[in-house]
C-alpha cells in the first residue's frame, strides 16, 4: 500500500497527533479495544462490529509477531503487515505503536478499512483488503471486471476462509 496522496495524509493527521501527545507508558500500554472503539468507530465510520471482528479474526495480542512466506511478518493487536507499517511510520506512526498499543493498532486498523470501504465501495471488498492488501483486490477486479467477491482472484484463505470469517464475527457484535 503506498500512502502519497493529500487525501491519505489528511486522513492520518489524527494519527500523529494523538501518538505524539500520548504519554510514551500510554502508548505501550495494553488498553482493551473498547477503549478506544467508540472513537476508532465514529472518526473513521466503521462500524464497531466489524472493528471487533476483525480483531477477533486476526487474533493478534499485544507483542506478537507472525512471519509470512514473503519474509514479511504481521504485528500487534490488529496483525499489521511490516510493509504497511513501514509505510506509515512516515506519518510518524511506529512499528512499536502497531506492535504494542491496542489503541494504535485499532484506529489504525480503522483507517485501513475506511479507506479501502470508499476505495471499492463494499465492505467484503475492504474486509478482503485488509488481508491481502489493496493492491491484489484490485488487480482481480480489473481482471475479472467484477466486484463480487466469490469471483474475484484472490488468495482462497482470504475468500474462503478469512471473509466467511469475519463475516461471522461481525455478525455476532453487531447483535
């Protein structure tokens, strides 16, 4: 995911200012996500169903590293790609942020499925982009020149497992 349009650094100036006047111990703080899902939710407007899905799904807790085939590896709470992440960090969103902090890891997670939500315009499609990036679904949707997700070329554990996932989970919250 490249971040060089005004629109995306507008959208993240409410990153870096609320991680450069967090106290540095709150930042590495492990703060529950309903905390800061009330706020994550209605900044973003995501709904906080599918925040918590998501973090359900990816199963992430604060410290944890999982590494990818491709040498990349997932972080933190809401599981962030280390190419994701060194692409914000010239927003002055850090590694340790993601890595760390549930409040971090959660309004970042936010944007992402904002901006992938009013890139695609579907919410499966931005659930898909979350786990395999911005780029694979759109590639498939210029491919197949289709917006349905079951016809797309995307990973299969994104179409057939992680979507049907989430999915499940969001509908759970959303009672």
């Amino acid at each position: 995911m490249a971040i060089n349009d005004t629109r995306t650094i507008l959208l993240l100036i409410p990153i870096v200012f609320a991680l450069l006047f967090t106290p540095i111990i709150k930042a590495f703080a492990v703060e529950p996500p309903h905390d800061c899902l009330a706020y994550t939710s209605m900044h973003w407007g995501v709904p906080s169903a599918l925040l918590l899905a998501v973090h359900e799904v990816e199963g992430g807790k604060p410290g944890t590293i999982a590494w990818n085939r491709n040498k990349t590896y997932d972080m933190g709470p809401m599981q962030f790609n280390s190419a994701t992440v060194a692409d914000l960090e010239k927003y002055g969103v850090k590694k340790d942020h993601m890595l760390y902090s549930e409040c971090a890891s959660l309004y970042v997670a936010g944007w992402k499925l904002a901006t992938s939500a009013h890139k695609f315009q579907d919410w499966r499609l931005a659930i898909a982009a979350y786990n395999c990036g911005d780029g694979a679904v759109a590639r498939a949707i210029k491919k197949r020149g289709s917006v349905n997700v079951s016809e797309l070329d995307i990973p299969a554990s994104t179409k057939n497992v992680y979507i049907p996932k989430v999915l499940a989970a969001w509908g759970r919250y959303a009672r």
